[in-house]
C-alpha cells in the first residue's frame, strides 16, 4: 500500500481549505444550533455550542403559529417565474448578440454590465409606480418581472461568453441539412448550452428566492409574502424569538440547498466550460 507523503505546501493548502470552510459554514450551523436550543439558552452567557437540550420545538411553532407554507409557495411560484422567463429571454438575446450583433459587441457587454451596477433603490420607486398604475401589486407577475428584469443583465452576459464557444459551424450545418434558424436554435444549440443554461437558471433562481426589498415593496397583502419578507415579521416590535426566527431560516434555506445540489454538477460545468466567460 502506497503511503502519501504530504509536503509541507500540501499542509499549508488543507490548512487554507478547512481554514476557509469553518468560515464559510460556521454562521450556518450557528443557526441550526440556535434553531435547536429552547428560548432561554439562546441568551445564555457564554453561549453553548452543542447543547443538551436541542429539540425541534422551535420548527414546531413556526408551522403552527405562522404561514410559512404559504411563503414558501408564494417564493417558489415566484422564483421558477423569474427563472423561466430569465432563460427563455437571455438565451434568445445572447443567441442572437453571438450570431447576428459583431460591430459594438463589446461595448453592449459593458452595458449590460452597467445596468446591472445601479442601484436597487433607484429603481424600486419608479417600478413600483408602473406596476401601480398597471394595476399589478400584490400580485406575481409583478415580482416576476422585476426579478427577472434584475437578473437578464447578467444572465444574458453570462450565456454570451458560452454561446461564443459553440462553433458557428454547428448553426451552419444543421441549416445546410434543411433546419430553419429557429429549429437550429432549439435543437441543436439549446442542448449543447444545457450547463450555461442551468448556471443562469440557478443563478436566477437565488437571486428571486432570497430578494427581500422588492417583495416588500410590491406586497403590501399578507397572502402574498414571500418567505423573505415572511421571516422579517418574525421580528417582534419588543422582543425577538431568535429560536423560532433561525427555525425559519433553516427552512427557507433548504430548497436552495437542495437545488444546489441537484445542479452542481451542472453548475461545475458551466463554469468550466467558460459559462462565466466575457
């Protein structure tokens, strides 16, 4: 059996790694840990890091005492909105930018990037003004929009750089053998860009699930809170359930975990592939 003999530079990188991974993890399983300890240890001094005394308690009360379904389908319906209309619409335009735009490419990229720098806040007023006068707060297509307006920039830059890759000598075959522009499109680019597709699409996909200022500005019914803003009023005006507000979290967090992990592989590809590519 071959031993493997680490260098002291092997050492040094699985320090950096684990090093790193205790950073990235540790607010996460703080707030396991705290969803799991009953309401007077949380404000115990010096807080325990594993108690004895975890139980589910605190999940418990969120369901029963909080809509936190209707949140959760509120952001799901939302979030696959936001998704779909975001690839559907940035795989069209990079499509096009990459076969049919050359002169002043480059300056549309840094555009699009540009839009993507301002701020939310300058746009929040005169968005919410337009869905107003369309009629359309308090309802999803209101936050599907402006989800999806938000991500395009960067998910159409995004498909640009994986578009670039797929050689204009593919597009010119399946013409050549009697594929009009649009079956060539959908039937032979689309699934050669499957893992830039699913970049941008995850990419959406948080981007809509975690966004918290826009949904409180374009939902003013309860019934319409996405779990974002569902959470927030977990925040007493005199007092904090910190437990019962991690509990939440926890479950908020968890079908983005899942899809992370369903699309990894994906994801991984994306980005090597150069999905991430100007």
């Amino acid at each position: 059996m071959n031993r493997v003999v680490l260098t002291p530079a092997d050492l040094l990188r699985w320090v950096l790694i684990l090093a790193a991974l205790a950073v990235t993890l540790f607010p996460f399983y703080w707030m396991v840990n705290t969803s799991l300890k009953p309401g007077p240890e949380v404000f115990q001094s010096p807080p325990t890091f594993f108690s004895s005394n975890w139980s589910f308690e605190a999940y418990r009360v969120v369901f029963e005492t909080r809509p936190i379904g209707r949140y959760l389908l509120n952001s799901l319906v939302v979030s696959v909105g936001a998704t779909a209309l975001s690839v559907v619409l940035s795989a069209l335009a990079a499509y096009g930018f990459t076969r049919f735009f050359v002169r002043g490419a480059a300056a549309f990229v840094l555009f699009l990037l540009f839009t993507k720098m301002l701020p939310e806040t300058l746009l929040i007023i005169p968005y919410f003004q337009i869905m107003a006068s369309l009629g359309l707060v308090d309802t999803y297509l209101a936050l599907i929009l402006a989800y999806s307006s938000f991500a395009l920039p960067f998910s159409v830059w995004m498909l640009i750089g994986f578009f670039r890759t797929i050689p204009r000598d593919i597009d010119e075959a399946a013409i050549i053998d009697g594929a009009s522009r649009l079956q060539t499109f959908f039937k032979v680019i689309l699934p050669l860009a499957r893992p830039g597709l699913v970049a941008v699409a995850l990419f959406t996909f948080i981007i809509a699930w975690n966004s918290y200022v826009w949904a409180l500005v374009l939902t003013t019914d309860a019934n319409m809170f996405v779990v974002s803003v569902g959470i927030a009023n977990l925040v007493g005006e005199y007092r904090v359930q910190w437990n019962e507000l991690m509990a939440a979290s926890v479950i908020a967090a968890l079908p983005v975990m899942v899809l992370y992990g369903f699309l990894n592989r994906h994801l991984v590809s994306a980005i090597t592939a150069g999905a991430v590519k100007a």
